[in-house]
C-alpha cells in the first residue's frame, strides 16, 4: 500500500500487511502441532506422554525408589513444573494419580500412598497424598545415564530432560492410553504384559509374523478391572486396521441370597465403570420402567473382598432375562473403542498390532546397541588406565624419582609420557594415585581387572558386531521383565452371542417372567425341596421323570407335586398349619438327573422361625381330593378342598396342647389310612370313613393309643398300589442315647396287615428284642423302600418278606428317615 509522506513512519518501525486467512492457517497448524506433539498423544515407543515422561524422570532423579519411603505429591508437582512442565500443577497431578491407580493401568508405574480416588470418586489434593515409583517404573528408566536416548532442553533452556524413556516393556500395549488432540484423539486398551512381551519377541525372530501369528500371543485386551469381551472381530479389526470397538460385560453370578430370592452378584465390572454409576443407572431404569423384576440393590464392597454389588431379583422373574435386560440398559455392558493414534518419528499415526510392536521393537534395538557403544567406550577407557597404572606399578622407584625430580605436575606428567610411553589420560591418572594402591594385592587386583576388561570388550564388541545377538538380547530383557512383573490375565474373552443391547429393537427381548409352566416339586425326607420342569411330548403328555441311577444324598422323597411352576402351593407343617408358597423360585433339576441335594431347606424357604416346627408334605390347594392329617395322639381328619383362608398362612387343625401332626397327604375315599404307633401297633381303615371337615375342625378319632405310646407314622395308601406297598418299622430301646442306637429294622408286605376299623388299636407290627421297648421311625409306602441318615446319605435296609409280627434285624447305621425313591409321573 503506498504510503503518505506526511504520515511515513520511523525508521525503527514497521508494518506489514498479512492475509488473514494464510495466519490464522499457519497459526492453527502450530497450536495443532504444539497440542499433538507435546501434550496429548504418546510416542509410539515408550506409551508416555510428554508430562508423563517428565513425571518418571524426575521422580528417578529425586531418587524416590520403591525401597524409599514416600514423598508428598505436591512435592514432586512442584519439582516437575518447576524443572521440566511448563503448564499448570493440576495437569501434572492428575497425570501422576493415573499412573497410581491400579484400575486404570494395567501396570502401575506409581506407588500411591493415600487417597488416590476410585472409579466413583476423585482422588485428593496433591498435599494430602504421598508417592515413590513403583517397581516397574525401574524397567522404563533404567540405563538412562548410559547414552541410551537423546536429551533435550527444558522449555527455558536451563535442564535437560530425556526425549523418550528406554522403556523395557511395551508400556503403550501393556497400559493403554486416552487422549483428545486438535482434530484427532487416541483411545487404546490395556493388555497383559506376558502376552505383549511373548509377542514383541515373536516378531524379533520372525520379523515378517502375520497378524494371526501375533494374535496367537496376544488374542485381546487384558482390561484391570477383569470382566468378558464379548466378541473379538472388532478386536481383530483394531490390531489389523488400528481402529476398532468391542463390548466389554461385568462378572456376573447367579447365587441365592436368601432361600427363596435369588440375586445377580457383580464382582468385576466393564473398564473405567464404577459400582455408583451402575447403581444409578438401576435405579433410573426402574424407575422409568425400563427395568422389571429388581427388588432391590446392595453394594458389599470392602477391602477384603473387593467389589461385590448384590442386585436382588423379585420372586417369580427370571434371574438370566433380568440379567440380559440390565445388559440393555446400564453399563453392565460397555462399549471400548480402539483408535491407535500415537507419535512415531514426531509425527501422528495410526498402528495396527504388528505396527506397534514394530516400532517398540525397533526403539529397544537402538537402546541396546547404543548402551553397548556406551558400555564399550568406558571398558576401553577403564582399560587404558589399568594398563598405564600396571605399567607405573611395575617401575614405581622410577616413577617416583621422576616425579620429585620434575619442577612442576606439568613437567612431571611430561616426563612421564615421554620416559614410560604413557598417553596424557595414563599420566595425569599416575599422578593423582594414592600410596595406598602400591601394595602387592593392589597389583594383583588390577591384573583381574585387565583381565575381566578385556573378556567384556570381547563380548561388547561381538554384541554390536551382530544384528541377531542384539536382537537376541532385547529379547531375553524382555523375558526377564515379564517374569519379574507379569501377572495372569484378569479379562476373559469369549466369542458369545451380543447382548440385546445390539438389537435395534426389544423384538429379541427375552421373558422377564418365568412361564407358568409344567413341573414337579419333590419334597426329601430329610427336609429339601426343589423342582423339575416337565416337558411334553407330541400327545400332549408330560414326559415321565428319569430316576438317577446312582443315588446321592438326599433322595429318598417324602412328599411329591405335580403342579405349575407360577401356581401357589401349600405345605402342611408339624403345627397344623398350611402355608401358601409357589415352586417358582425353587432350585431347578433336569428331568434326567434329579438329585435332592441340590434343593433348598424347605424350613427356609417357607420362612420358618421355629426349628422344632418340620413341613411334612405339599399339597395343592386346587385338587378335589379333601387332605388327609393325623396326630400323634391318633387324630385324623379330612379336610374339605376349596375351603382354605386367603392368607399366607392358616390352621388346618385344631391341635390340642401337646398335639403335633405326624402326616398329611390327598385322601380319596377309595384310599386307606394308616397309622403306626410308638408300641409297635399299626391300624389300617378306609378313608371313607373319615366324614370331610372345615379347616377350623379338630378331627376325629383315629386310632385307640395305649396309654404312654404315641403316632409316630401317619400316611395314606392308594387303593391301586396296596399289593405294592411295605411297611418299614425300626425299634430301639429307650435307655439309649437318641440317635446313637441304631437299632434294628424289619420290612414287611403291606398286604400282612389286616383292615381294621376307625377308632380301634389296630394290630402288632412288630416284636420287640430285647432291650426294644418303642419304634422310634416307622414309614409305610411303595416298594422299595430308600433309608437315609440324618444328614442323608443313603442306609442299608433288611430284605423285604418278613412276618408281620416278626421281630427286626439289627441295623449297622443310624436311620434318619425313610422315603420312596424318585417316582415318575401320576
């Protein structure tokens, strides 16, 4: 622009005309640049940002060891923005609290001590917390006074700080990185350090491994807080391509939390998710309704068993579709996605697996061949003052005499060149000796020296004179690394299906509830309960149920259902009470392998306070047969169906004090009764003959007890499986220890016992032996019988046949209960 002279400007200034457009290009592009480079993308070889890196550095110049003790943060902040950082102390901090914290690298490079925040919560401030490095902090300073790097000035020119850490391990695989730039970001996953190791010294021998080869080595991301990556092609996209996504799932367990809920237990979760969060999420699902069959929350995490967040499932909903849903809706299941992006040569770029294996591969070769040249120098140097030293030692009275002959150090070092054929290094080393190290064992030391000197520049010098020895040597430091600070893999990888939480809609949401659908529930002799769901075949007919043909503990079956798995249910108890309960939540059994053992205590599972109290049998409140009781004091009564209170719970006798039940079952009329008593009486009569009552009757007279004896049996028999049912009786004597005398046993033919009417005292089941005075279990159902103990594993019982009034065999075992094997269908 032409200028006016009235208005010319100084000499001393001037202004230039600029496009705007081109400076604000050019000064983006350096503010870019000054982003990517020097504070939010790592370099390629040693993972570490530039913060990071001066965080290490200086650490290791304070000395802070990890067998020193602790400094305060706010000390080593301030050291770091001082000498190397030139922004502010909050950037430093936090990149020093993330390098501590052991859910967020996989391997810690800082040893914290104090608050250094979780998952949920921040950390606190720099004063209030202490650290050192930790110990695999060591493998990526270690030899940086060995010229193993180049250094590079401070930001005021003052210092010198290492341009990249020697970084023994892999430390960018190894620990993951995150960070957003200007116009890029990177975003990488952790991964086990015995993996990434066993992989870097795959590529060193076989330098042109395929991805598939190096995966073999590393199948995945190793995440610190553990969990399952559920499906692995965005996996292989990442390590092939450098940009990926994969689904990462919490560690969930299906468990009972109390006999009759069941809960989801979380005891890892998805990386970078914490249990608050979660249980946000929970709540706010629920309370939008997105979320059905949560009855409650619990976080049971401590310091002793780690993370343990408890979700209660509400009766009646099925644990694995609440499970899938909370997949859906919270972050039980999060996305991770990979972008590769780091430094290689000063520049940005996005690397696959083998890329950054490569590129750290190629970094640990020039450490170890520049730390060998620097290894090689000082043996050379240390050499030549040995052998100038041996030579003054050997001549010592001349060296003497010419140094006092000589006017000054000046003269005396010349001389000495000139007289020994000494270099100026060797002279001035001779001058500086102590007395001391002219003794005789002086000599011989430095003789093993010169030796061990030369013996170390042989190998130094074969070492950089071979290409595969080097290689050879990165690869046996990164085994020892691995060996010395690798740990098992924490993360689970599986090739499952997705979760729902991929669908586009709910159309592949599974039932919430569980179906109300066919099963059987089988109640033990010994006081378990659990269900079979039934299928049906073709006809329209359930399929029968497989008895196992082994028997475990448990088996011998005391009362059986079949009924609907959403359908109420009653249990009859001791107390003459009926509980309403429904199988929904009982412990399931295939068909083809029904074991008692893996039930539930039916005493906890209908919630009952008193230990005293036993369920006897279940019963459905629908059928049209009345229900059958008896007492121990002879009492029996039918109960009419369909007469029940709409309560949980109901008497369904009138028990006189002292009175408990003893049985109870369906009773149609064409069925028998029996009863068996403590002195070895059994009556057997129609169940006709027991006039149906109202649930608040007392009953009637059932069988004429002699004075002192009591019921200790009371069941029903069929009228179609009387020539197929047995009677078991066991005596013992009363003078014993209950429980301790075995006592002895007989089984007889049903059919030997004669019909007697109500009311009457029916006739002898068995002769006492001597020392018998009672029968302390009697149990009449169909053949054959299955004994158990008390904890029940199974007993052996006499053969059957025996004589009605026949005396019993003695038993080896105690006998706790006595029960039928597991029937099929009705």
């Amino acid at each position: 622009m032409p200028k006016d002279e009235s208005t010319s400007l100084p000499p001393t200034e001037r202004i230039e005309d600029v496009d705007v457009t081109a400076e604000m290009q050019g000064s983006f592009l350096e503010y870019a640049y000054s982003v990517i480079y020097s504070r939010a993308l790592p370099d390629a070889r040693d993972g570490l940002k530039p913060v990071q890196r001066r965080i290490l550095y200086q650490m290791s110049e304070m000395g802070l060891r990890p067998d020193r003790g602790h400094v305060k943060s706010a000390r080593v902040t301030g050291e770091v923005m001082g000498k190397l950082h030139p922004h502010g102390d909050s950037a430093i901090y936090d990149a020093l609290v993330r390098m501590a914290q052991d859910f967020t690298l996989r391997v810690p490079l800082i040893d914290g001590h104090g608050n250094f925040g979780s998952l949920d919560d921040g950390p606190a401030a720099a004063r209030y917390t202490e650290a050192r490095l930790a110990a695999p902090s060591l493998a990526m300073t270690e030899d940086l006074g060995e010229d193993v790097v180049d250094f590079v000035p401070n930001y005021d020119n003052q210092l010198t700080q290492p341009e990249v850490l020697p970084s023994a391990f892999p430390n960018l695989l190894v620990n993951g990185a995150s960070g957003i730039a200007v116009g890029m970001a990177t975003n990488m996953a952790p991964h086990n350090l015995i993996e990434v190791v066993g992989a870097a010294r795959h590529l060193i021998v076989h330098p042109d491994a395929s991805l598939d080869e190096l995966m073999e080595y590393v199948p995945g991301p190793d995440l610190p807080s553990g969990g399952t990556i559920v499906g692995l092609s965005g996996v292989r996209d990442a390590y092939e391509s450098g940009r990926g996504s994969f689904k990462t799932r919490a560690k969930v367990a299906i468990e009972p939390i109390t006999a009759r809920k069941s809960g989801l237990i979380v005891t890892e979760l998805p990386y970078m998710v914490g249990p608050e969060k979660v249980i946000e999420k929970i709540k706010d699902g629920v309370t939008s309704k997105k979320l059905s069959g949560i009855a409650d929350v619990t976080d049971l995490s401590d310091m002793t068993r780690g993370l343990r967040l408890v979700i209660g499932i509400k009766t009646g909903f099925s644990p694995q579709a609440v499970l899938e849903q909370l997949y859906r809706y919270t972050p039980l299941e999060d996305g991770f996605s990979i972008n590769n992006v780091a430094l290689v040569e000063g520049g940005p770029q996005t690397l696959g697996l083998k890329q950054l294996l490569q590129v750290y591969v190629d970094h640990r070769i020039q450490v170890v061949t520049r730390r060998s040249r620097y290894r090689l120098e000082r043996k050379k140097e240390r050499l030549h003052l040995v052998e100038g030293l041996l030579v003054a030692i050997l001549d010592i009275d001349e060296v003497i005499q010419v140094i006092r002959s000589s006017d000054d150090t000046d003269q005396a070092r010349t001389r000495l060149i000139e007289v020994f054929d000494l270099s100026r290094v060797q002279a001035e080393y001779i001058l500086e000796l102590r007395l001391r190290r002219l003794t005789r064992f002086e000599r011989i030391e430095l003789e093993a020296e010169r030796d061990a000197l030369r013996t170390q520049i042989e190998e130094l010098t074969a070492l950089l004179a071979s290409e595969a020895r080097i290689r050879e040597a990165v690869s046996d430091e990164l085994l020892a690394v691995a060996e010395k600070y690798g740990t098992p893999r924490r993360t689970l990888l599986t090739e499952a299906k997705p979760s729902i939480a991929q669908l586009g809609s709910a159309k592949g949401q599974p039932a919430l509830e569980v179906a109300d659908a066919p099963c059987r529930v089988f109640l033990s002799a010994t006081g378990r309960i659990a269900r079979v769901d039934l299928l049906r075949d073709e006809s329209g007919a359930l399929q029968s149920i497989a008895t196992p043909g082994r028997r475990s503990k448990h088996d011998a079956v005391r009362s059986a259902l079949t009924t609907t798995s959403r359908t109420e249910i009653g249990a009859i108890t001791s107390r003459g009470r009926l509980l309403r309960f429904s199988p929904v939540d009982l412990p399931v059994m295939p068909a083809n392998s029904v074991q008692l053992g893996a039930g539930v205590r039916v005493a906890d599972y209908v919630g009952l306070a008193d230990r005293a109290e036993k369920v006897l049998a279940v019963v459905s409140l629908t059928a049209e047969a009345p229900i059958v009781l008896g007492t121990a004091a002879g009492v029996v009564k039918r109960v009419t169906p369909g007469d029940w209170a709409n309560r949980p719970e109901f008497e369904i006798i009138s028990l006189k004090p002292g009175d408990e039940v003893v049985g109870a079952a369906e009773g149609r009329d064409d069925d028998e009764l029996v009863f068996v008593s403590s002195d070895a009486q059994l009556l057997r009569f129609a169940a006709s003959s027991v006039r149906p009552q109202g649930r608040a009757a007392g009953g009637m007279a059932g069988m004429k007890l002699s004075a002192g004896a009591r019921a200790v049996f009371f069941g029903r028999v069929p009228a179609s499986s009387a020539d197929s049912t047995c009677v078991v009786s066991i005596a013992a004597g009363s003078q014993t220890l209950e429980g301790t005398d075995p006592g002895s046993a007989k089984v007889s033919d049903f059919s030997e016992f004669p019909a007697k009417g109500r009311a009457t005292g029916g006739v002898r089941a068995q002769r006492f032996l001597k020392g018998e005075d009672h029968l302390q279990l009697a149990w009449v159902g169909p053949i054959p019988p299955l004994a158990v103990a008390p904890d029940g594993a199974g007993r052996a019982l006499p053969e059957g046949g025996a004589r009605r009034d026949a005396s019993g065999q003695p038993l080896d075992a105690v006998v706790g209960a006595v029960g039928v094997a597991v029937p099929a269908l009705d």
